[in-house]
C-alpha cells in the first residue's frame, strides 16, 4: 500500500498538541503523530457509520411494521429514572 502527501491546515492550538506529543517522545514526529491521529479518527467514524446504519435499518423496519421493532419492556422509564439520578 503507497502513501501520498496530503497538505493539511491546522489551528495553533492543535499544532501545539501534536507538538507536545512529540516532544514526550509519544511520537517520532508530526507525521507520524497525525497519521496515527488520522487512523484512530477514521475508526472511530467506521463504528459510528455502523451505529447509524443499525438505526436507519430499524426507522425502516418500523415504517413497515407500522410499529417499532424492538420493544424493552420498562426499559425507557428505567432510562430515563437513571437520567434524573444525574
């Protein structure tokens, strides 16, 4: 797999983290400090797709059920106690 250079904008405050990053030896360089950074992000954001289709699969099965596909009985109320303890 070949590897591009991709020019890349950053505020002074991100800058200054990836910086301190390196200067703890965390990472080797800036470089290498944004490309693990970048991979970490694009993970995270395949988890979230995953999540979000699951929900638009269950929006569609309700609209052809004509009722929500999954129901946990006490479930909601016990949420939303818990929620009010916070």
């Amino acid at each position: 797999m070949g590897s591009r250079v991709v020019p890349v904008r950053l505020d002074d405050e991100t800058l200054r983290l990836i910086d301190e990053l390196v200067n703890l030896g965390v990472y080797n360089s800036r470089s290498e400090a944004l490309r693990d950074l970048i991979r970490i992000g694009v993970k995270r954001v395949g988890r979230v797709k995953v999540i979000i289709e699951a929900v638009d699969k269950l929006f569609e099965l309700e609209e052809d059920e004509g009722d929500i596909p999954i129901k946990l009985e006490g479930s909601l109320k016990q949420l939303l106690a818990e929620r009010e303890r916070f």
